[in-house]
C-alpha cells in the first residue's frame, strides 16, 4: 500500500524529465517550521554574521608540574571561540523578488497562527544547527579518550557546544554542527549529489505535441469519477513540491554549477547528519591508524550514544488542517503513522528525505509487497470456502463420518483399545477444508505470483533509484576533481588490517587488505558454527518428535473422554506450542552467534557485514522455523510400519500415524498456530516493550523534574536522548521478519491457503507500527543510502524455488489428492466413463484401509476380529499377507511423476514470464538516456557562461565557441 510522490502530486501540464530531489522546495522551507519561510524574504540577500561569542567546551590539555609523575591530565572548561563564515554573494541564485503586498499578506497569515519554534534544534547563538548529538556520562573515567576526539573532530572543522542533562546531572550532551566549508569538503569526498542548474527538457516532444488532447480528455474522464481514497490530498503535503531539477555529484570547483538559493538549507538535514557521521567514523581518539571512530568509543563507554536530533515534536496543539506541519516529523506522523490512515498510500518521498534512501526503500518494499498479497489472499480465500461448501458433500468425508462398524487398530499398546473410524468425523471435515480440488491451482498460482511479485519489484525499485538519484551513485565521478567513488570501508577493517596494505587498482591509493588466507581461516571458523547451530536445531525438533510420540499415548488412553476421542488435534497443538516456546528462545541465542560470527569474519565494508549478518540470521530462523514443519510434512508417518510390526523410537515409543482422512490437517495446525502465534509475538516486541521503556524513560523523567521544581521545557536533545534506540543490526530485523512471513506464504501454500490473508492482514498493521515506532518510539536513526534491499532479493528469489518444490512434495506425498487422482481412473466406479466426479470417488474408504488380524498378536489380549490401517498391504488371509499391493506402486509412481511435471510445468512459466517482464521500464530507460545528453550540454553551458563571465569581468575579449 504505496505511492511515491510523483504519483500523488501531479501536474496539469505535461512534466518534464526530473530528478526528484527537491532544489527549490529544499532551499526554501525550513525543517524546523514548514510554515516558517513565509515569513521571511524568499530572496536571501549577503546575510553577515554578527556572532557574539559562541560558548563551546573543549577539553584542555594541563601540563603537570615538575613534582608529578608525568602523566598528562586532562580537564573540561568551557572556552568561547568564534566561527565566522565566508559568504560568495555570486554563487547564490538570485530569484525574483516577491512583491510587498504579497509578502505581507503570507506574514499576516502565518502570524495567526501562533507557530511555535521547537526547542533543541540549535546553539546558543540560535544560528549554528544541531547535526548531531553525542552523549557521555561525567562519571566516565575515559576523558582522554574522549578530549583527544573531540579536539581532532574541531581540527576536522566541526564546532562542538556542551550541555548538561535537565534531568540526569550524569548526562552531558556534545551538540555538533557542520560549517558550510566543511559540509563541501565531505560533500565532495562522498560524492554526493546536489541539485544542478535547473534547465527543463521535454523528454518526448512528441507525446507533447500529440498527447495533449488525450491527456484533456483523460482528465474529463478522470474528474467524474470519484476520488481515490487511499491516495493522499495535494493539501496533505505542502513541502513536496516537484521540481525539475537534476542532480550532479557536488564539486568545489564546480560549484557555481549548483543550485544554491541558500546555503543553511541547500544540504538538507539528512545530509548534513550523514556527513558528520562520516567524520566522526573516521577520527581518531589515540595515536595510530586503529584508534579511530565513534563505533569503538561507543564500544568501550567513552560515550553513550550518539544520534541526530529529531526535528522537534511529533504532536501539535493546534490541527494541521489550518495551521500546517510543525516540522518533517509532524507532517509524517500526521500523515503516514497515524493508525486513522492505514488505508492511505505512503509518502514515500519524504520518508526518504527524512530518514534516508535505505529506510525508504525498506518502506517502498514492504508496501509493495502487502499490495501484491492482495489478490494472493483473495485467491487463498476463494479456496478456502470453496473447501467449506464442499465440505458436507466431499464423498471421503461422508464414508468417514458414516463408517460406524469401520473398527480401527489401536493407537498405541497396552491399555489401548479399538476405536471406530466415525469418531474421527469432525477431523476429517477440517481436513477437506484445506486439501481439495482447489489446492493444485493455488500452489501453481502463488509460486507464478512469487516470480511475478519480484519481477515487478525490480521495475518499482528502478523507478525509485531513478527518482531518489540513486542510480550508479557509487561509480560517479566529479571532474576535475577527480574522486572515483566506492563504497567506504568499515572503520574496524581499517583498524585490523591498517598493517597490510595494497594499491586499489580504481582509485590507485593505498588501503587496508586481508590475505586470503586470513579470510579462509576466519570463513571456515564462522560455517563450523553455523552447521554447530544448525545441529542444535535440528536436535530441538527430535526431542519436539520424542515429545509427541509420548504425548499421543497419553492421550489416546486419556480418561477424559473428549481428549480421548480427539487425540489428533490434543497431540498436534501441544507439539506446536511447545516448539514454538523453543523457536523463540533459539532466537535469541541465535542473535548473539550470528553478530559474534559476522565480526570474527571481519567484513571490508557495511554492506558486507550486513549482507553477511542477515544471511546467518535468515540461515538460523529459516531453519529454526522450518525444521518442525518439514518434518510434519515429509516425515510423520512415513515410518510407522504396520500393526503387529510397528517401528519403535529406541525401542519404547510407537512412530506416529497418520490420520486416515491424510496428515495435510497437522502440517496446517502447524503453520497456522506459529504464525499467528508468531506475528503476535513480532508487533509486541516492535511496539509494545519501546512503549513500556519509554513509558518508564518519562516516569522517571517527570520525577526528576518535579525534584529540581523546574518548569523549563525539555530540549530536543534531552527528549531524543529518552527515547529507544534503533538495533543495532539496522533493518536486518525489519527485513527478516518480512522474509521469513514471504516464506510461510509460499512455502507450504499448499497446506494453508489462508497463510496470504494473515500475511496481509498482518502487513497493514506492521506498516503504520513500523512508521509509529520510526517517528516517535526510536531515536532518529542516521540517514543512509542504498539502491535496493541487498541480500534479501536473493534470498527471496531462493524462496521462490524453494517454494516451488516443496509444494510440489506437498501436494504428492502430504496431501491425498495423488491417491484419489488414482482410484478414480484407475480403481473406482468411473473407470469407464472417462470423467472425473466426487461420485467417481465412492469406496475410497474401504479401498485406502488395509485389514490385519488382531489375534496375531503375541499378548493374545484382543480377541480373533480384524481391524483397519491406513496403508495398501494385502490382507491376512492371502497368498503374501501384509505385502504392498499393486496399487501401493501405482500411486508411488502416480506421485512421483506429479513432482516432475509439476515442477517443470512450474519452473517453465516462472522462467518465460521472467524474461518477458523487463526490470526496466523502456520509458525510464529513454529517460536516463535523454537525461545523460542533457547533462553533457549543460556542463558545457554553464561552463561556457560561466568563463564568458570571468572574461568580461576582467576586460578580456571573448567568443561564443569552447575557450
């Protein structure tokens, strides 16, 4: 359930090729108050800055006296020190000026208003912006450690400012902020991409010329039909406005190339805090090339936490109808967390804007998937109640329920007596529900739905890419300032392997490297424990099987007699829920091997150790999750032998059976159970404990307040600072959880046609608790990039084999529809004729039961009579008792032969649809090549204006060709 931007706003006249990074809505509004650039001049004339002292902390070094020992002290004073900017009065953009009246009248309308200006978001000097917070604890005795830092994070041209804590006197703050000189500087090392001189193209002149009487009367049409209301109103987001602007990798020397109509909001706040990110991963603490990095001093306590502040609060007094968004955080939680809104498409672009592009893809993917399980669990519904019309009228069931003199063999040994088959009526009913005619199509149907869905996504996701700027971002080059970009190394391989360098054949420089050796050892520690875990696992499920062995004694002689007489479903829930208290508490142990795992490997970059981290999790809980249910599916009662010849569990416990009606009705209490059992227990953890521990966070700040009687409101640092922190892993949770419900919808479909209605049911919960959590429960996390989903594609394409196959198994071996397929052309009434009918299906019954002899067995305590087993033996009294008949070969081979054309019938479609659905659009891919054209024209425009310029301002002559 999402739209991007460009599809909620559009214009009434034909759009030209863009990119969708904001320039001119970006300079213009504020992040603090939306509303907020009413009020001033929209054309920002040389603004000097007039700085009174700007009161900072430092740490200062204290040389000893001559009758110490010689160790350095370290102190904390407050110094005051200055910043004055430099101001280029020709690299702004100069606009039109706004007339007086109009001015005045948006002054007077927003003074009405009453806006409040958050607290928290600045310095002092209310001019320097807060880009990021840093949090220590006086008490901490790393204070040189953490003064050498803060002093090279000044020499790296960050201005620092303390705060204490309002309600914790351990608390201090480190306000950061990033001056324009330096958010150039990195800027321009991180390639990052900034809004171009704005030029518009038509991309299609033609579908100009020609499209516009069709768009007229599109639009006729349109405006007669009622409005959708799962999209958001045009009102509903005043910040986003479309521009047409394109974007290049920013460039110092280049900079009168960009677009800077301001410079306090030309990068934007998630820039800004990712910049200083950059920094302060790679500043050292110490002398030498390992003592770098905020991560490490996180790690040992010299700081607490580190964050970049929210922009203000999430709730208004007054309405955002009349007196619009206080700032980002308000607009999204009004307009995207609000449970009120959960049919409403995501504002995806501004997710992005204030969160990054890897959480706004995260969220592009997780809407994307819950709309495509709309007609998955349409279709899984219209399967389900076509089993429950047919229920009464499915002619297994009806021999089931009227075989009253059907005397059964005994379930176990001992005091166990005969039951008749009449008993088990209500199960078998429920069993139909799930395995019937309709079950063949629906697997088909998800596992082309599987290929379908993905494909699709790879089209969505380039769309994005191509909106958000994120299309080869890491192989950009700006010229002449030559910078090829890659992604950064993590700060901790620099640290380990600072020793070992060599020549990167890109770049040309010196870096970090681990020996091939070194890598091997580390990889061959870390798969021995992912097969130790996998072991570990696979031990949990034999004893849930041992468990359920003894559990089916119990209570098959069970005094009671309604435990006694639905002893199928009694075993089945107790066996479930006891392995699913097991899968969570081997969730949390695997959590702790799999991060420990990840950083013996030591990945080179972030999204090596992510990718490497996400895949031992997927490997765990796939496993973990699965491992019960492929055991119930492929296993249970595949080797209990027969009556007389059972086969024992170390010679003591009888293998469990099958029910007569078929084992399909336990692989679905299985997945039914754990998964709702399991969503359940995901939305209280994601919501439910941060609201408990900021809950307790505020109790305690309230009592700490009404202690000091102080009435000053608490600053955005000191609120963030009480708020829960993002794990630590980044979506890898968010990812996971998504994945592993992908898994139970398509896996083992075939048994649980409703496993897609959960999932969506689910997914429109999880989206507005996900933004929920985002926007008021969790710290701000730190803006990234990313240009799609990593490993998780892959894992999904996996699934979908997977998927393919075991339902294929499903569907042959767990289910009864290959032995019905075969008695009703090969054994039934309808021989003949040719069709198949339920008719066609009378006396599959007594054909599926063999017979055996009660009176052989050797306790002699059941008298001579016969009872029945589910099996295909020959009877007692013939030439080879208890052999597998003709038929048992039969549907052998009836089942394997379903595997193979069902699999490639399978495979085929999904290959041939994913080749005929392209992962680009043809229309985006003329577009980029367009763009890419215009580019080249432009730099040599502006380059050309801008030397003509220089010439005439020096008194030179100059000519309109290249100088």
């Amino acid at each position: 359930m999402h739209t991007s931007i460009s599809e909620i706003l559009k214009e009434k006249t034909l759009k030209s090729s863009r990119r969708s990074l904001p320039c001119l809505a970006q300079s213009q509004t504020h992040p603090e108050n939306l509303n907020h650039f009413l009020s001033v001049p929209l054309s920002p004339g040389p603004k000097s800055y007039t700085h009174s002292s700007s009161v900072s902390a430092s740490c200062t070094h204290i040389t000893p006296p001559a009758t110490d020992t010689g160790q350095d002290v370290y102190t904390e004073e407050r110094e005051t020190g200055g910043f004055e900017p430099k101001t280029d009065e020709t690299l702004l953009v100069q606009q039109k000026p706004v007339s007086r009246g109009k001015l005045e009248a948006r002054t007077d309308s927003v003074k009405g208003k009453n806006l409040e200006t958050p607290s928290g978001l600045m310095f002092r000097d209310g001019k320097k912006r807060i880009d990021y917070i840093l949090v220590y604890k006086k008490s901490s005795p790393q204070v040189e450690k953490r003064c050498t830092f803060e002093r090279n994070l000044r020499a790296e041209g960050l201005m620092l400012e303390k705060e204490p804590s309002l309600t914790n006197s351990d608390i201090m703050f480190v306000k950061i902020h990033a001056p324009w000189d330096t958010l150039c500087k990195y800027a321009e090392q991180m390639n990052i991409r900034m809004p171009f001189r704005k030029k518009c193209y038509f991309t299609d002149w033609k579908k100009k010329a020609m499209g516009s009487r069709f768009q007229l009367r599109f639009r006729q049409l349109k405006s007669w039909l009622p409005r959708n209301p799962m999209k958001l109103d045009k009102e509903a987001l005043p910040d986003l406005v479309e521009t047409d602007c394109y974007t290049a990798p920013f460039c110092r020397a280049r900079m009168h190339h960009f677009t800077i109509n301001n410079r306090e909001t030309f990068f934007s706040n998630s820039t800004r805090s990712r910049i200083v990110h950059h920094v302060l991963q790679r500043t050292k603490y110490e002398d030498g090339k390992s003592k770098m990095g905020i991560n490490r001093l996180l790690g040992n306590s010299t700081y607490e936490a580190a964050f970049p502040p929210h922009e203000g609060c999430y709730k208004s007094r007054h309405p955002i109808k009349t007196h619009g968004a206080q700032n980002h955080r308000h607009l999204l939680y009004e307009r995207w967390a609000r449970w009120g809104i959960w049919y409403k498409y995501q504002p995806l672009d501004l997710i992005r804007r204030y969160f990054g592009e890897k959480i706004g893809l995260y969220f592009a993917w997780l809407g994307w998937y819950t709309g495509m399980l709309i007609p998955a669990a349409l279709v899984g519904l219209f399967v389900f109640l076509y089993g429950l019309f047919t229920m009464d009228s499915s002619q297994v069931s009806k021999e089931i329920c009227e075989a009253n003199t059907t005397v059964m063999c005994p379930m176990c040994e001992g005091n166990c007596s005969s039951w008749t088959l009449s008993d088990s009526c209500v199960y078998a009913k429920v069993t139909h529900l799930f395995d019937n005619g309709g079950t063949v199509f629906f697997a088909i149907f998800m596992a082309i739905w599987a290929t379908v869905f993905l494909e699709f996504w790879k089209r969505r996701r380039a769309e994005l890419t191509y909106d958000w700027d994120l299309i080869d971002w890491e192989e950009e080059e700006c010229k002449p300032c030559v910078m090829v970009c890659s992604e950064e190394l993590r700060p901790q391989f620099e640290a380990k392997y600072s020793r070992k360098e060599r020549v990167n054949p890109i770049s040309g420089k010196p870096e970090p490297f681990q020996p091939l050796t070194d890598k091997l050892s580390r990889l061959m520690v870390s798969v021995s424990g992912i097969f130790f875990m996998i072991s570990l696992v696979l031990t949990a499920v034999f004893a849930v099987v041992v468990f359920r062995l003894i559990a089916m004694e119990k209570f098959v002689s069970f005094q009671w007699e309604f435990v006694k007489k639905n002893w199928q479903f009694a075993t089945s829930g107790t066996g479930v829920c006891i392995n699913f208290m097991i899968i969570m508490s081997l969730n949390v142990v695997y959590e702790k091997v799999a991060y420990l795992l990840t950083n013996l490997e030591h990945p080179r970059t972030e999204s090596e150790w992510e990718n490497s981290f996400a895949l031992k999790m997927f490997l765990f809980q796939f496993v973990n999750l699965n491992s019960s249910t492929f055991y119930i599916a492929f296993f249970l009662g595949r080797f209990a032998g027969r009556p007389g010849d059972y086969n024992k569990l170390f010679n003591r416990w009888r293998m469990e059976e099958c029910h007569p009606s078929g084992c399909l009705i336990d692989l679905c209490l299985q997945m039914g159970v754990i998964m709702v059992l399991k969503q359940i227990w995901n939305n209280f953890m994601e919501l439910g404990y941060p609201l408990l521990q900021n809950w307790w966070s505020r109790r305690k700040m309230k009592r700490a307040g009404e202690q000091s009687n102080s009435k000053e409101e608490l600053p955005q640092w000191d609120r963030d600072w009480n708020l829960q922190p993002m794990n630590a892993h980044g979506l890898v949770d968010e990812y996971l959880e998504m994945v592993l419900q992908f898994g139970f919808t398509t896996i083992f479909v075939a048994a649980f046609p409703l496993a897609p209605l959960l999932a969506l049911l689910n997914n429109i919960i999880e989206i507005r608790l996900d933004a929920y959590k985002f926007v008021t429960q969790w710290r701000r996390p730190m803006p990234a990039r990313a240009t799609d989903i990593g490993i998780w594609h892959g894992v999904l394409e996996g699934i979908g084999v997977v998927a393919v196959i075991t339902n294929a198994f499903v569907i042959a071996i767990t289910s009864d529809y290959i032995p019905r397929f075969v008695y009703a052309i090969k054994y039934g009434p309808c021989v003949d004729k040719g069709y198949r009918h339920e008719k066609c299906l009378r006396g599959y019954l007594n054909n599926s039961l063999s017979v055996f002899d009660m009176g052989e067995l050797r306790n002699g305590s059941y008298e001579n009579q016969y009872c029945r087993y589910r099996d295909y033996r020959a009877p007692p009294w013939s030439p080879e008792p208890y052999e597998f008949t003709l038929q048992f070969w039969h549907v052998l081979a009836a089942r394997l032969a379903f595997i193979i054309v069902f699999e490639h019938l399978v495979f085929g479609i999904k290959t041939f649809i994913a080749h005929m659905i392209p992962d680009m659009p043809k229309d985006l891919c003329d577009r980029m090549r367009r763009e890419k054209y215009l580019m080249q024209e432009m730099v040599y425009e502006a380059e050309l204006e801008h030397l003509q310029k220089e010439r005439k301002k020096n008194g030179k002559r100059y000519h309109h060709e290249w100088p």
